[in-house]
C-alpha cells in the first residue's frame, strides 16, 4: 500500500492507496508543534481505528508548502513506518513541465494539482484551491504548468474583516439570496460570497484571454463544491484532486526508476 501526506497551511491530508483505489482519508489540523513521534500517534491512531494496518505500507509520498514541518513528518514516515518517502518538488518527475521564472518557489500542492488535473482534462486547465490561500493554477494545452495567481483564501478573508472591524461578528460562509443585503450578516455573506464567486468568474476570464483560448476549470479544496455550483465556468469539483495527484507522481517516479534499473 502506499502512503500519501500532503501538508497545508491550515490542514495535512493523508491517504493509503491499496494499488486500485483509496482506501482511507484523513485530514487534520496543521500544528506546527508535533514532534516526529507525535504525528506517528495521529497516524497510527487513525489507521488502528479504520482496521488498517500500516505494515503493509511499502512506499510514501509526500508533498508540503509548511517546511517546518516536513523533515518531522518525513522523519516520522522513515523511523516509525519503515519507508523513505518521496518528497515532490519542481525537480519531480512530474509528467508535466514547469516553466515558471523560478520553478522552486511554486507550492508543491500547486504542482501536484496541476498534475492530476492535466492527467485527468488535458490542456488548456485551471485548478482553483479553495484552501487558506485561493490558488490558480494554469496548466497550457502543451501540458506545461505555466503559473497563476493567489489570492487570500475566503476564510482567511473573513476572518481578517472580523479581526480588523470592531463592529462585525463571524458569519456563516453561506450564498445569500440576494446581492443588496438587508442587514450586517447578509451584506457581509454577499460582499464575501459574491464577492469571491466574482472574482473568480472575472480571473477565469482574464487567464483565457492570457492564453487565447477558453480552458476547462476544476475546483478543489474545503469550499471548492459550494463554489462549484456558484461560479458559471467550473467544470468539475475534485476533492481528491491533491491525493490523485500524488498517486499519479508516485507511479511515473516507480516506473522511471524500475526502467532505469532494468
């Protein structure tokens, strides 16, 4: 089975792959603070209590945007499941190229959704990560990743107006019903809701005039399936996006390796 860690800003999700399909998720919070053998407890708490037993894991994969935390969870991986993971980067046998002006300094996650998402649509796509930060991610009809654009995520948003507004509590993230809102909540659900829903139908339109033709557009992350039903151009909402992804890499990397062994 193989073992699949992606590490967020907000959330880690991790997956097992049984070599036809996964057979758990998991996802929790982002603590900076875990020691090597404190993430090794969350794992094999999770593992025990879904009757999955970790011997069996023969190889692990690991993306990450939090670099503190990546040697603990790698550590982790090495010492306590027994395997060496994979840790992608733009140097990556990643099936798609990066041309970017410096290809080191884009996100793994970003890297990894571009892959699955050009295995799975072709090109021109653009995936939108609906995570701490909101992610486009352009890959080219050439199957080149060739940037994007970040914007505050919507909680993250939300959560800034709050902190700096003495006047203004949390509302729930929620589509109002109409634009002009009648009170605080719903003018604040509008002015973020909409707000969002807007900019990313006017960043859509903008990236396919930049590339010239119109591109299929795929959503991910925590709010990425409301989104998907508000913005008129996403195509599809994939919550495994990240974990197919790393899957995807996972195999050409075994593959090239085996064929260079051969």
């Amino acid at each position: 089975m193989l073992l699949l860690i992606d590490i967020g800003n907000t959330n880690v999700v991790l997956g097992i792959w049984d070599g036809s399909q996964f057979v758990r998720r998991w996802r929790v919070a982002t603590d900076r603070t875990r020691m090597p053998d404190e993430w090794w407890v969350v794992l094999h708490g999770l593992a025990s209590s879904d009757g999955i037993n970790l011997d069996g894991i023969s190889g692990a994969i690991l993306s990450s945007v939090v670099p503190s935390l990546t040697q603990w969870v790698a550590g982790m991986t090495r010492d306590r499941v027994g395997v060496d993971p994979l840790i992608v980067s733009a140097a990556s046998n990643l099936g798609i190229k990066v041309r970017t002006d410096n290809p080191s300094e884009v996100g793994a996650d970003r890297l990894v959704n571009a892959v699955a998402a050009f295995d799975a649509f072709g090109g021109p796509t653009v995936v939108i990560d609906f995570g701490t930060a909101t992610n486009f991610d352009v890959i080219s009809r050439e199957g080149e990743y060739i940037g994007g654009a970040i914007a505050p995520g919507i909680r993250l948003a939300h959560d800034a107006l709050v902190s700096r507004a003495a006047k203004l509590s949390s509302v729930e993230l929620v589509f109002p019903e109409r634009a002009i809102g009648s009170n605080t909540v719903t003018a604040m659900q509008s002015g973020i809701m909409l707000g969002y829903a807007s900019l990313i139908d006017g960043m859509i339109e903008r990236i396919d005039a930049d590339l010239g033709e119109r591109a299929t557009v795929i959503a991910t992350g925590g709010l990425g399936s409301i989104f998907s039903q508000a913005c008129k151009r996403i195509s599809a909402y994939m919550p495994d996006l990240t974990l197919d992804g790393l899957r995807i890499i996972w195999e050409r990397s075994t593959a090239s390796l085996n064929a260079t062994e051969r």
